[in-house]
C-alpha cells in the first residue's frame, strides 16, 4: 500500500504544470472515434458520441488552466468521402451538441466561433452555426474555434479571394492573416493529434507554422484531462527557438 501512495504521489507530481508557461492556443486533431468503437464492437456513431463528450472535458480544462483558444478539428473537407449515414450522423450530433452541452459552455464565458466554408453545408447546419456564434458573442473567455467543412488550403485560397475582392493587390503575413477564418486570433502554440497517427491533415497550415506538435497514442474517445495535462506538459518541456538559437 505505501508503494502505490508514493507511486501515486510521484505521478501526480510529474504532471505539475507550470502555470506561468501554459500555451495560450491549443488545436486538436480527434483521430481514432471509429477505430476506438470498432476495438469495442460498437459503431462508429458511438464513437463519434463518446468524442463529444471528450471536447466538453478539454473546454474544461483550458477554461481552469487559463488558455484562451482551443481548436477542434470536426468534420474536414475531406471528410465528404466518408459514408452518408456518418456524415449524417455527425450533422445530428452537432445539434445534439448545442441542446446538452452549448448553455454550460456559455455559462462557463466559453466564445463558439465556427470555421470552415458554408459551402455544401444543410441550410438548417448554418443556421445552427449563427445560431451558437450570436449566443455566445458576449463571452470573453475561452474561444472555442469548431472546425467544420474545414481545409487548411482552402482557408488561405478562401483568404486570398476575399482580400482581392476587396481590392488588396499586395500582400503580407499582415494583410492575409485578417481574412483568414481565425482573424485576430494568435498563432497555435501547441498541436495534439490522437491515435498515434504523424500527419496534420490539412488542419491551420497558416496557424501551426511555430506548433510544437504531441501525438499520443490513445484514440480520441479515451484522451481525458490527464492526458491534456501531459501534452501541455511535454509542451513545457520543449525550447521554442522561433528560428532563432
């Protein structure tokens, strides 16, 4: 019994946090919800579910921790070659989301601002977007980004576009990053992708330029606020250079 206190004691030390060093602006990748419901003979819709409740948990944490952007990587738009009944699954999720999870968000000053293009998108899941943006527009804390019919390549086209449209005719890092989806947003500061898989998929390319990325090897429906704490931890434990020595 003394052995597992002071095993227990020592974990829990090794996870101290470094209060004056946590990242502001965290994104996640939620890879594995099929792999982890196929492990259980389940489907994939109960993995998709159980994630949900995985977002609601980190919110919690970033909120306790002070981090002031997290972003969640939902639905790509690569994500259309997936089967229909998933993706359809996925749309009545999001609105499952907003009646069971969104006021505690709002209670808690948590901001929901949707990135991706509208386009291909059901009018009734637009409207749910508005929906969730206006009635969390007065929170100053947390800024959740939830990334919907997002590519990262599309957002700088997307950018590029709208800054011609308007009549901008040479750029900067300036200029472009005010048409970007995560305008007047800072830089990620830390990437988590779950499942052990090392790509980034086509996620904040512009956004993760000085990311320190962590890939745990758990599926995303078991990433729980200890494993949040160990990759922020890891985070701490890196020397972030920006080019220079």
């Amino acid at each position: 019994d003394n052995i597992m206190f002071f095993l227990k004691k020592k974990q829990q030390k090794s996870l101290d946090l470094d209060l004056e060093n946590i990242p502001k602006n965290v994104a996640f990748i939620m890879d594995g919800n099929g792999r982890w419901a196929k492990q259980k003979k389940m489907p994939v819709s109960f993995g998709h579910s159980k994630g949900v409740e995985k977002v609601e948990s980190c919110i919690e944490l970033g909120v306790e921790l002070g981090i002031e952007i997290m972003s969640f990587y939902a639905f790509s738009t690569e994500n259309w070659k997936r089967e229909q009944s998933e993706i359809n699954y996925l749309f009545k999720l999001l609105f499952k989301f907003y009646d069971s999870k969104f006021k505690k968000l709002v209670k808690n000053n948590v901001k929901i601002k949707v990135i991706g293009t509208k386009n291909n998108l059901p009018k009734e899941l637009n409207e749910l977007f508005k929906k969730m943006e206006k009635e969390s527009e007065h929170c100053t804390g947390l800024i959740c980004n939830l990334a919907f019919n997002y590519g990262g390549r599309l957002e700088i086209v997307e950018a590029v576009n709208n800054a011609i449209a308007d009549g901008v005719l040479q750029f900067d890092e300036e200029i472009l990053e005010k048409y970007l989806y995560t305008q007047n947003q800072s830089g990620v500061d830390l990437l988590i992708r779950t499942s052990g898989e090392l790509r980034v998929s086509n996620f904040l390319l512009w956004q993760i330029a000085y990311a320190e990325f962590v890939f745990p090897k758990c599926y995303w429906p078991d990433f729980n606020k200890e494993e949040l704490k160990k990759a922020i931890l890891e985070y701490q434990n890196r020397n972030r250079r920006f080019g220079g020595r």
